[in-house]
C-alpha cells in the first residue's frame, strides 16, 4: 500500500492498495465522523447512479471494519486522476452535471432520513466558533509570532466580509429549507476523478447530508477553490449536463456563507494551535489566505450576499 497525501481530514489517512492479481483499491482508515458516508455511496451505487463506487464488503457484509473506534474501509481505486490536477474536457463537465443530477433524483428513504444530518444544520456553532476566532485575534496584529501577527491582520482587513457574512447567515436562515435531496455536501474538483471518455466519479461521501440542491451546486456556480475557480463556460457546461433547474439566489447565498465561515473559522483554528506542526500550521494559513483572496470563498459569499441585497 502507498499512502496518498490529499485530504483535508486530520483524523483520516488514506492508502492505495494493490492486489496479487491487479485490483486496485481506496483503503481508509478514519478515526471521526460516522459511516454514513459509507452507507450513502453503497445506497447510491446499488441503485445504479454512475461515477459511485460502493465500498467493499467484509467477510461478515459489512461496510467496514471497525477496532477501538477506528473505521477502515476498502473502495474500488477508479482513477489516478483528480479533476483539480486535469485538465478537464467539455465532456467531464458535462458528466460531472449529469452526476450530480443522478445523486439529487434518488428518491429519500427513511433509513436515509434518520441516518443524514440536514445541510446547515450546524450553523449556529459555526457562528459561534467565527465570533470566537475573530475574538481571539483582535488584539494579536503585533503578536510576536509573525503568522499570528498576519492572521490578525487579514481578519482585520476583512472585518467587515466576516461582518456581512455571519449577518446573512443569520437573517437568510430560513431560506436553507426547502425540497431536500441526497447531497454530496462537498463535490468540489479534489472530490471528482476522471476517466476517459469524459467519465468522472465522485468519492469522499463524509459529508453527505439531506438538503436543498443548492448546497450541492454553489460548488459549480462559480466554485468554491480559491485556487480552482470554475469559468462560466465550464459552469454552463456542468449545468448542461445536469438539466432544468431553477437555483434559489437566496439559499445558494446562504449556503455559500455559511461554507465561507466554516472554512475561515476552522483553517484559522489550525493555523493557530500551537501543538500543529510548523508545516501543518503554515499550510493552514496559506488556505486562510486565499479563502479571503479576491477569489476566493469569503469574497465568493459576501458578493452573493451582496447582489442579492440590490436585486431586492
């Protein structure tokens, strides 16, 4: 096996894995979150939805395996090549659009309506956890530790972002409702793999959750990587590919923003713990850093906000 860097997810690690006789595999091991991501892709898989690969199961049926709460899960290695590394085709955007059509069309069971969270539900702790870190900062411009000092200062400079952001999200928090579908929760590029032939698969089902499309498509309508932004040509493209759909400006805002928070708080967090590694704390600062680039999400969410305020 030969561990594969990617990944956001600290309590995860990931390994390619190789068989005697070819096959090749996905192998986790992750010590939070639930197996609902598990649970959903073999759901998804079984009833024939493209570009999902069910997990394997163990000699008891299972999903996964489990030791002193630890989770380790093997899936089918579908592809070497992450959308963000491309490049993409009109083709792969196409059928990136059509996959996710296919995901939000299976019909909601009652086994995935107790087993998924609602998209947003965490919002009021994710207020909480961008008022705190901004607390936290407030008075470090002249810290002595040159990445707290620049933290500080870039908090500072988008002070008034970070304001309009956390008052969206509490003003628009009844436009998250709506017709609730099985959504990715997290279908950027570094989730999407592709093939030939314009074939693409989405894997990283952690995040999976019950709601409207929005929180799906904000990550095609514009994109949500800083560092990947998504052209109109390859949104209408993806848009192609995913049909007629009617994309309420409110709730995409408002789960644009709550995102935008989320990821500013939680990078922030990272960067500033003093028991990461200098590497780790620098590569989560570099993220902060583009998440309030001019193009990056924090910008992305406070111009949602902002037009939808003058069409109203």
């Amino acid at each position: 096996m030969d561990e594969i860097p990617h990944g956001a997810d600290v309590r995860a690690r990931l390994w390619r894995g190789g068989t005697d006789d070819g096959g090749r595999y996905a192998v986790k091991v992750s010590g939070g979150g639930t197996p609902a991501g598990l649970i959903v892709a073999a759901h998804l898989a079984e009833r024939g939805v493209p570009g999902v690969a069910a997990p394997v199961r163990t000699r008891a049926g299972r999903l996964y395996a489990e030791r002193d709460g630890v989770r380790l899960s093997v899936v089918p290695w579908v592809s070497d090549l992450r959308a963000l590394d491309g490049p993409m085709s009109e083709a792969h955007w196409r059928a990136y659009g059509e996959l996710l059509a296919a995901v939000h069309a299976v019909p909601v069971t009652g086994e995935l309506e107790r087993l998924l969270p609602g998209g947003g539900d965490a919002y009021p702790s994710i207020l909480a956890a961008t008022r705190d870190v901004a607390g936290r900062l407030r008075d470090q411009v002249d810290s002595g530790d040159p990445l707290v000092a620049d933290l500080a200062a870039r908090w500072a400079a988008n002070a008034d972002r970070v304001s309009t952001l956390l008052a969206g999200v509490e003003r628009l928090a009844a436009h998250r409702s709506g017709s609730a579908v099985v959504c990715h929760g997290d279908p950027h590029l570094g989730n999407l793999l592709l093939g030939p032939d314009g074939q693409v698969w989405l894997i990283d089902w952690d995040d999976a959750v019950l709601a409207p499309r929005e929180c799906d498509l904000m990550f095609v309508v514009g994109g949500v990587l800083a560092f990947a932004p998504i052209t109109p040509e390859q949104e209408r493209a993806v848009l192609a590919g995913y049909g007629a759909v009617d994309i309420d400006a409110a709730r995409l805002a408002w789960f644009l923003a709550v995102r935008a928070l989320d990821d500013l708080s939680d990078w922030t967090r990272q960067a500033l713990d003093p028991t990461g590694g200098p590497d780790d704390r620098a590569t989560a600062a570099r993220i902060v850093r583009g998440l309030v680039s001019p193009v990056g999400l924090v910008t992305l969410a406070d111009t949602a906000l902002r037009d939808l305020d003058e069409r109203r």
